[in-house]
C-alpha cells in the first residue's frame, strides 16, 4: 500500500426523512483495494454519490491528492481522475464498444467521428487488461459480464487513480468474477486506488486489503483484512439489529388450498415456460440473478406488460389477465421493486396513496368522501407502523421503508390476497427492513399468499417456505426452504448460463 | 441580492413548493459564496415566517404574490397613463379579454394537469365560432343551436385530441399541433374563408351577448367564476381530478394501482374541448367578428396564465384559482400595453417570456426539490 491518496472526513448529508450520512470517514491509499461494507441502506452508495459529485454534501471535507476538493459533478470527478463503475450499467446498446468507451469525448478527424481511432484505443485498453472483446461489437450483444468489463476500460481511459465498483459482482458468474479479480489486481498493481462496493463476504476476504463498515449511515470502523475474520465484519455490520428468525422449515399449513397456479407461461423473452404454484399463507420467493426474469414473471402476472401464452388460475378458476386493471379485480397487489417509478405518487399525500386502487370504495358518486379516505389511511399507519407525521403528509417526504409501508397500505386497503413484493427490502434502511419482513410473516399468517422476488440471498433464505429459482427466463428449480442452501440456490440460479 | 427582486413571481412560486414539501428554507446550490449564501438563509428565513402565517397557509403564498402583482400593475397602468387607465371602461374591456381567455386556460390546466399540453385551444375556439357563426348566419340555424354547435365541435376535438394522446399514445404536442392545423382547415373550408359575423345585441338572436354584459353587470365575469368553482370542485373533490393529477405526477404507478388511466386521461382533454367551445361564445359575444386562420396566439396566452398561476408543465400539480387570477393579469397587460399605445406585437414578446420565467421557476422548484 503506498500512501494516502483520498480522505473523506465528516461527510453529512441529509433527504428529507432520511439521515442517510452521519459523519462518515473513508480513506483510500494508493494500490489499495478498499471495501466498503454494510446493509443494504447503510450509505454506502450515497457516500459514493456524494464523492463523485452526485449529491452535495451537507458537510465535512473530502481531500484527493493533497488538496481540499469538491466536484459538482461526474465529469469533473472523472476529469480529476475519479471514475465509478455503477451497479447498473449505463450503456448505449446500440452503439459500439468503443463508441461508449469513448463516448463524450469522441477522437475526431476535422468534423468526423474517427472510429477506426477509436478502436485502436479501446483495443489497447482491452490489451492492457487482458481481456478480448471486439471493439466493434455492438454493445447490447455483450453479455452482463462483459459490458462491466467494458464499463472498467472506460474508467481506466479516463485516466483514474481512483476506481469505484459499486457492487460489480451482483450479475457476475463465477468465471466473470474470476476474470474481475484479475483485472482488480492488475489496476492495485499498477498503484490506483480502488473503492470496492460489494455485500458478499468472501470476496471481501479474497480480494480487499482494508475494509470501513458503516451502518444505518454512520461511520462504524475500518479493518485490516488479513487480521479480521468473517465475524469481526459480521458483528460490526449488524451491529444491535435482531432480526427475525430465519426460516428453517415450510411454515404453510399441510392443507393449505392453492390461491394461484400459473402454466406455461410465456411472455417475451425474459418470461419463457414458467410453471408454479403458491399457497394460502405461504411466502414463495423467487430468487436467481440479475436479469433472471423474475421482475418480468411478475409483471406479465400482474397484467402490467403482455402474456404471450400460458393459463393463470385463481381459486382453481381460469382468468384472463390483459391490464392491471384485472390483476386488481382477480385480487393480486403488486409492489414494484422501484417504488419511485412504479408505486408510489410522490406529489400525493399518504392518504392519496393509500386509497389509489381503491378510490370507488371511498366515493360517492364521482365525489371522493375524505373523510372516510382519511380514517382508512391512518387505520394503516397505526397498524402499520407508518411513520409519519399525519396522513396528509406528501409521501416523498418519507424514508424508503416508510414509503414501502404506504404501498402495502394501499394493497391491504383493496383487500388483496395475493401480493407480490418484489425487492420489497430494497433501499430500505436496517431497521425498517426488519419490520417489513415481520409484516410479511404476519401477513402470511393472515393468510395472504406471497411472492416475494429477491436478489438477496439472505432474504430469500430467512423469509421463503418454498423456493422457486430462475435463470435466464427459464425456472431452473424448486426448493422446499429445509432443502435450500446458498449452494444449490447458486448453482440452480446459473444452470443456464455457460 | 438584486437577482431575488427581479425575479419575485420565480422565488414565490419556488417558495410554494418547498412549504408544501416541508422543507424549510431553500439552499443555494453552485457557486455564491459562503457571505453570500448565509445571506440568501436569512432572506429564507423571513419568507418562510410569512408563509407560516395562518392566513397566507390557507390562500398560498404564490397566489397573494400573483393578486399583489396585478395591483401593482393596474397602479402602474394609471400612473404611465396619467390616470388615464382609471375607470370602468378599461376594467371592462380587460374583463372582455379575461372570459374568453378564461375558459380556454381553465380547459389547458386540466391538460397539463395531465402532464400533456394543448397547443389547438386558441385555433380550435375560432373554428368553433366560426363553423356555428356560419351556420347561424348563412344557414339560419337558431341561437340556442349555433351555442350548442360551437360546444360541440369544441368536444369533437377535445375528445380527438384526447383518444390519440391516451389510446394511441400520439405525443400530445404532435396531437395538438396537428389539430391546430386541421383546426384552421376546418374552419375555412367551412366558411369559404370568409370572416363570420356574429349578430349584433339589438339584431335578432342578440341575446347570446347578454352573457357578457346585462346592461351594467358584468354577467361574464360571474359565469367564468361559476365555471372556476366548478372546475376546481372537479379537480380536487372528485375521483376524476384525483386520477388526473395522479397520473399527471406518475402515470405508471397509477396504472399499476388498476386504475384505467386512459379513460382518465383521455377525460381531462374532453373537459378542456367542452371549454374552448364555451369560450368561442364568449369571444363572439364580446368581439362579434371572427376571421378564419388566426387564433394562435391565445395558445400562448392562455397557457401562460395557466402556468403563472402555479400548474407545473410537467404535470401533477394544478390550481384553478391560481391559473384565474393568471388570466386576470395577462388580460390586464394586453388593455394596458394597448393603452399605452403599443401594438399586440409588444404583447406577445411579454408573455412569451411570462411563459419561459413561469416554466424555468417550476424547473428550478422541481430541481432544489431533488
């Protein structure tokens, strides 16, 4: 490790209902792998953010290179050597290669965008790392895995001495992950600084030389790798949070009836011959990778993008499922795993919210009884432990988990019986996570059925009874909880993938 | 400093957001000194004790700040004029301006309401005038007929526009413009292009300009806050204004919901086709001619009262009062720049740029807020 190259100290940065940063140091040295470690919700990627110029910090100081810096955005950061590799890839799919390497800063011979330059330099940068990829392959026909190396040879063109990979591995195979590795260790070798984002403790162990934990957004501690073990990061991370019990058996009753059965089901080609069946009082998870299609299973379910072929059965009976609008009459709720985009009106108050897919029931008439709306939305903000400070409050001041709890309101008021939480943990922070999952226990008890999709495998582990696990729109298998290990899970979750 | 002066409607329309967000004081964002920026907190501080004020909570701050600059600006009208400007005439040959331009911007705030716009109200208001005006004139059809005419071919394009903006998902200011178009067509192949005179008060059918003026009462101006208490009832206390501005905030999300946000959306363009044609009788009814290809430039004025009085043009958030008194304030610039003896030319500059200053204060309200 050579010496200190960047120094966060005091980082404070608040949303409205959300602390989300309180006080946070990081600091990186040169050829150092740096983890950065906490729950989902923890800051990690707001810190980040902040950094990078995404968001203005409130307060503290960051230093880069000696001096005291403050980028206002990503170009400057990336200007100043500053280059993060997001979660999310943010390609151009019908560009090339080297044209979203290059992208914004194009070589140019007079007015003319010079490709063939363009792909010589983006071969050298693929030289460099070792790896083969065609700089002139049209970017969409890469797989996941190679579109982040191409994200990593974009970052190391800007000329970086510090790379930031925001939870590179979460659409990884083994194989990519070990072509990741190498290339991380190359950029250590090579004396820059690298930020390393990532949940997965064994690659903390394997690849990183220090780790900083935070929790709940603050500042918890930083370790030696080598002289910590898998404990050590454990109990920091989890710090006073008792969550619920794992599961470790099928807690639907023996008898319980089938609510829902889908077969052969066929939609696009994210969704193709999937077949399964879910409880009364069960919580049926669905777990596989990124891009798995799970999302879209529950989407074509939902009605909210076209079935292509397969039959849905609701209480043994045949429905047709064409909008949303039948979904909701069938009685399925569905929450997205975007609540921003696709379940709440941010614009709207909590009592709006809660009464959105059931307006006619708080109606007379074409008039709405506000009254009425009102007693049923703070009935679920007592029941729910929504908090808020009244029902009149407009849901985008509220935190994440906050927010989610007024979409389950807005189910629970329509009186569905089948909800599908789809990564309903996601961006919520440690506690809240944990009432959530309570809810979710209780209302299988109640006797709704669940599916909950996830991409977190501890989730998936803690709250399902049965499991069901899907790979490249296929489902590649079904487990009973008392069967499923991270394992088996893992290997089902990339049988398609070579 | 002198940048928050100029630009009062701007930070009150900001000011408005960040008090219904709860958000306190608005920080400067980029690149004021820190003097300078400590400075601009205290100035927060204070405009957010006014908008703490009980009475000013329940009016809203943006719209006293609108009623004020429309005092201000009749003052100002007189005093350029030598007091000149002062007196009934003026007030009610503004008020003639105001009812027409009304109905059309109460019809457009339900539209943007939606997250959509509607570029053909002003053209479609002429051809509505025009098609029933030629058929009472040349046709012989009675008054009460050529009325319901004129609302008529106003639903006709408000239910056109609407189904191609929600059924067939036609970008709205594509829709819109080709209907200003078909609009103006419409209209002159209709009347040989020819203008159409509407009849005088005294002439047989004349009743219909009673709806302006019954003899010193400005019936008008009662009519249009008739129509603004029921729209703003329709907008607020009725499932379908709930799911218009609902969807005009996050379609998708109201889609989710089950709700049938087609038939929702298509809705707020009908209401908006049913004004313009009850706008087109008051426009006769004050200004009894009306000449095929023109109209236009109401567009622009009818939308700018709208976004002045607080809609946001990206959809979700609507005020009838805001967008009436919006009105009031361009109907009182056009007397007064006549007045002054100007032409309609100068007009059009300034409410251009109302448009642009009202639209930017909404960008940048909605960008502090993220």
């Amino acid at each position: 490790m050579g010496e200190v190259i960047l120094t966060m100290k005091g980082i404070d940065k608040s949303f409205p209902g959300v602390h989300a940063l309180d006080h946070v140091d990081l600091e990186e040295r040169k050829g150092e792998v740096h983890a950065l470690m906490g729950e989902n919700g923890a800051g990690k990627s707001t810190l980040m953010k902040v950094l990078t110029g995404i968001y203005k910090k409130d307060s503290g100081t960051i230093t880069y290179e000696g001096k005291e810096v403050e980028f206002h955005n990503t170009r400057e950061a990336q200007d100043a050597g500053v280059v993060i590799v997001h979660q999310e890839l943010n390609m151009l799919g019908h560009l090339t290669v080297a044209q979203n390497i290059f992208i914004g800063r194009e070589f140019k011979k007079g007015i003319r965008i010079d490709d063939k330059k363009m792909n010589e330099e983006a071969r050298k940068l693929f030289d460099r790392m070792n790896i083969d990829i065609d700089p002139r392959e049209t970017m969409s026909n890469l797989t996941v895995g190679k579109q982040q190396m191409c994200e990593i040879a974009k970052a190391i063109s800007h000329d970086a001495k510090v790379i930031i990979f925001d939870e590179p591995s979460a659409a990884l195979t083994e194989a990519e992950i070990a072509e990741l590795f190498k290339i991380i260790r190359d950029l250590r070798e090579q004396g820059l600084g690298i930020i390393y984002i990532s949940h997965r403790m064994d690659e903390i162990k394997v690849i990183t030389d220090r780790v900083t934990v935070m929790r709940d957004g603050t500042y918890v501690g930083t370790l030696v790798t080598e002289d910590s073990t898998k404990d050590d990061i454990i109990n920091m991370m989890v710090g006073r949070v008792i969550y619920e019990d794992p599961k470790t058996e099928n807690m639907t009753p023996k008898d319980a009836p089938v609510v829902l059965k889908v077969e052969h089901l066929n939609a696009g080609k994210m969704v193709q011959d999937v077949s399964f069946e879910l409880h009364k009082g069960e919580i049926l998870g669905f777990s596989g990778l990124m891009g798995a299609g799970r999302t879209e299973t529950a989407r074509a379910l939902f009605g909210a993008d076209p079935i292509d072929s397969g039959d849905i059965y609701i209480n043994g009976k045949k429905v047709t499922i064409k909008s949303p609008q039948d979904a909701v009459r069938n009685g399925i709720g569905y929450l997205s795993e975007d609540r921003k985009r696709f379940g709440i009106v941010v614009q709207k108050t909590v009592a709006e919210n809660t009464t959105m897919a059931t307006l006619d029931a708080y109606a007379n008439g074409p008039f709405i009884n506000k009254k009425k709306e009102k007693e049923v939305a703070e009935k679920y903000v007592e029941s729910l432990a929504t908090k808020t400070p009244s029902v009149d409050q407009l849901v985008v001041n509220l935190s994440g988990g906050n927010q989610q709890k007024v979409v389950i309101a807005k189910w629970l008021t329509r009186n569905s019986d089948i909800l599908i939480f789809d990564e309903p943990t996601r961006g919520i922070d440690v506690g809240a996570k944990n009432e959530i999952y309570k809810l979710m226990n209780q209302l299988a008890a109640e006797g709704k059925a669940i599916i909950m999709i996830s991409s977190e495998m501890t989730e998936i582990l803690r709250m399902s009874d049965r499991i069901i696990v899907m790979c490249e729109g296929k489902k590649t298998g079904e487990l009973d909880i008392s069967e499923a290990t991270q394992e088996n899970i893992m290997n089902m979750a990339t049988r398609e993938i070579n | 400093m002198c940048l928050k002066k100029t630009n009062t409607v701007k930070e009150g329309k900001a000011n408005r957001y960040m008090k219904k967000r709860g958000m306190g004081e608005a920080k400067q964002v980029g690149t004021v000194n820190r003097n300078n920026a400590s400075k601009q907190k205290m100035g927060g501080r204070k405009v957010e004790s006014i908008k703490q004020n009980p009475f000013v909570k329940k009016v809203g701050f943006n719209r006293i700040i609108l009623c004020i600059v429309l005092i201000l600006m009749y003052g100002l009208f007189c005093a350029l004029t030598s007091g000149a400007f002062a007196g009934m005439t003026r007030i009610m040959s503004a008020l003639n301006y105001a009812y027409f331009l009304g109905f059309l911007s109460l019809g457009v705030t339900f539209v943007i309401a939606t997250g959509g716009i509607d570029f053909s109200i002003g053209p479609v208001m002429f051809c509505c005038a025009l098609i029933a005006g030629f058929s009472l004139v040349t046709y012989g059809v009675p008054m009460p007929a050529a009325v319901i005419i004129s609302i008529v071919v106003g639903l006709v394009f408000g239910i056109f526009n609407g189904y191609l903006v929600a059924y067939w998902n036609v970008p709205s200011f594509i829709t819109s413009m080709a209907s200003m178009n078909i609009a103006k067509g419409v209209a002159s192949v209709f009347t040989r292009t020819q203008s159409v005179s509407w009849p005088q008060a005294n002439a047989e059918g004349g009743w219909y300009r009673q709806l302006v003026k019954m003899g010193d009462i400005p019936t008008g101006l009662i009519i249009l806050l008739i129509v603004a208490v029921i729209c703003a009832i329709l907008l607020n206390k009725t499932k379908m204004g709930r799911y218009i501005l609902s969807l005009g905030s996050n379609k998708e999300a109201v889609r989710l919901s089950g709700v049938n946000v087609k038939k929702w959306e298509m809705s707020a363009y009908v209401i908006c086709g049913l004004l313009v044609g009850i706008a087109a009788i008051f426009y006769v009814a004050a200004y009894t001619t009306v000449q095929p290809g023109y109209g236009d430039t109401y567009n622009n004025e009818a939308i700018a009262g709208c976004v002045m009085g607080g809609t946001s043009m990206a959809g979700g958030l609507a005020s009838i009062s805001g967008t009436i008194i919006g009105v009031f304030i361009i109907a009182l610039l056009q007397e007064g720049i006549l007045a002054l003896g100007f032409t309609k030319d100068v007009q059009l500059i300034i409410t251009g740029i109302i448009v642009i200053v009202a639209v930017f204060a909404d960008v940048v309200a909605r960008r502090r807020k993220n």
